[in-house]
C-alpha cells in the first residue's frame, strides 16, 4: 500500500532540458502524470486494474506554478496527493522540490470515465475507499515542506474536502 502522500524520484536527464538550459515545461506536466499513474498502481488500481472494469482516469484541467528552474543532473522528488475525490471527479495535488526549494507546484482534476462510452461514471465505493484524501492544510504538507497556497480555483464541485 502506497502512503497518502506520495514520492516519485527524478533524475532529470538531458532529455528534458529546453534551449534555455533547463527543464522545458513540458516535462513537469509528463512528471505529474507519471508521479500521478504510480501512486494509484500503488493504491491497487493499475492501468491493468482500470482496463479490466473498463474504466480510465482522464485529465480536465492542469495547473502548474513554475517556481524556481530544474537543470540536467539534478535529483528532484515530486509529492502527489489526492486532496479530494468526488462523483466522478478527483483533485489531485503536486508540489517539486531539490533539496529543500519548493521548485513547483500544481493540480490536476481528473475525471473518471467508461472508456468504451467515453462518459463520466461515478467512483466506485471499492476505489473510493483506496485513495486517502489529504486537505491542503494537513500538517504532514508542512513538515515536507511542500505546503503552499494555489492561486488556482478548481472547479466549484471540489472547493473543501471529502
């Protein structure tokens, strides 16, 4: 069983660096998906698990802070946590950091759906109860250093908790 708040370690390589010397933008969204995929395998539902209930899990919205910038060679340890989870909708949170600087944050809104209709479909109870919901102001956040207020808005259906 994966922790609540998740960790994925990154080596950034020198696939991701843009132009400007530093990771492109791109890579910090394909990061949280990774980061987003491993930690729900890790809660039992797997691409595998969903495929075989014929389910997936679809991305509405992105939200990504850019703080400070990621070089080639660094060690990075992205934090993903689902914050809240509701109908066929879950808000899933993310936050980069090297060492000690807080390099990104970020949010998703994913969306439950039956592949094979392309429709929404309510979380099951089973699934439900497999994803722990983190609040944005759990203590756990600060102490990993990883807390931090979002200028973004998720849609009204996931203002709060549950």
């Amino acid at each position: 069983m994966c922790d609540a708040i998740y960790r994925y370690d990154i080596t950034v390589g020198s696939e991701s660096i843009d132009l400007l010397g530093h990771v492109n933008n791109r890579e910090y969204l394909r990061w949280m998906e990774e980061a987003a995929t491993a930690h729900a395998a890790g809660l039992g539902w797997s691409f595998e698990n969903l495929k075989a209930i014929r389910r997936a899990w679809v991305a509405r919205e992105h939200w990504i802070e850019y703080l400070m910038p990621a070089f080639e060679g660094e060690r990075l340890a992205l934090f993903t946590w689902v914050q809240n989870l509701r109908g066929a909708a879950s808000l899933r949170r993310y936050a980069l950091r090297r060492g000690d600087d807080l390099l990104m944050t970020g949010a998703t809104e994913w969306v439950f759906v039956d592949y094979e209709r392309r429709r929404p479909v309510l979380v099951t109870p089973e699934m439900r109860a497999s994803f722990p919901r983190v609040a944005e102001d759990d203590p756990r956040l600060e102490a990993l250093g990883i807390a931090r207020c979002v200028r973004w808005s998720p849609a009204p259906a996931h203002r709060g908790g549950a």
